[in-house]
C-alpha cells in the first residue's frame, strides 16, 4: 500500500512530527512526502499534519484535506495551548468533519507546539489591562510549558500511535 506524509507548519513543530514518522515508516511504499500538493493524492494511505488555527486545520491543510476521497487518513497536528487531550480531541474532531465521508480515519495524534516569542510579548503587553490579568498569566504560563514541545515523548507517543497500521499490505 503506497503512502503519503503531507503536512503543514507554520512554526516547524508539525514538521517535527512528519520527519519522525518519515524516519519510522519504510520508505519503499511513500510517494510523496511534503506539504500539501495534490501529487499525494495517488497515495492509498495519507499521514496528514497540521497546525491549529483558531481552533482547527489550518487553511492549507483544509483545502487538501477536502480534496481526499476513498483514501485511509492519518490525522496528527499540533497546538500551541495544550495540556489536555479533551482540547487536543475536540480540534482533532473539527477536522475529522472537513474530510469527505468516504475516507476512513484510521489515528490521530496531536500534542503541544512551541508558539513564537512574538506572542509571548503579546500577552506581556496584555498585562498592563487589569480585568484580564489572571487570564494573561495562565496564557504566559501556558506558552512556557510550550516551548519544549514537541519533545522526545510527544515523538515517542507519535510512533506508538501509528504502530497499528500496516502500510505494507
């Protein structure tokens, strides 16, 4: 069964991820590895990564993503806010809906991403209003917990999650 690692990454933490499962999967079967382009549609099998934007997909990964139709999906990304596999499942489900129906999901992973200092200054800035200021310090706080993301158990945790698909069939 020929695959597909098709991913999308705005800070190079997605990218993490697909290198990863690049190095783990027999490379005698991937067609295309990369970001999204439609040369990964003759793939059976699709690893399809993301990074969260408001919520769900970002908008490249979208458009690709409505593009597959009958294919096995494999969906992985990664969020800046995290700390909770509830959050991680609610994004992995919007995105779930945005594929077509006759594609079969067959894993998902996602974890934490380290987010750009620039938003970091931002909420530093946010500081100086009072009425959000509890708010803003567990967003600073969250950011910091961040910033080792993905680490060498995220990676781990992406490759137990694959274990169970066999691309070579």
């Amino acid at each position: 069964m020929s695959y597909a690692i098709v991913y999308s990454s705005r800070t190079g933490n997605t990218k993490l991820l697909a290198e990863k499962m690049h190095a783990e999967l027999s490379e005698e079967y991937c067609i295309y590895y990369g970001t999204p382009d439609d040369k990964a549609l003759n793939a059976d099998m699709l690893f399809v990564g993301f990074w969260t934007d408001k919520g769900t997909c970002d908008v490249e990964t979208k458009q690709f993503l409505e593009k597959l139709h009958n294919k096995k999906v494999f969906l992985f990304g990664t969020a800046g806010f995290g700390g909770s596999q509830q959050y991680f499942d609610s994004i992995l489900e919007r995105v779930k809906e945005i594929l077509p129906e006759d594609n079969h999901v067959v894993g998902t992973f996602m974890c934490q991403g380290k987010m750009p200092m620039s938003v970091r200054r931002y909420y530093e800035s946010k500081l100086l209003e009072e009425k959000e200021h509890d708010k803003v310090e567990k967003m600073i706080e969250n950011f910091d917990m961040a910033l080792g993301h993905p680490d060498k158990t995220d990676m781990s945790a992406l490759v137990n999650s694959t274990k169970h698909i066999n691309i070579a069939c």
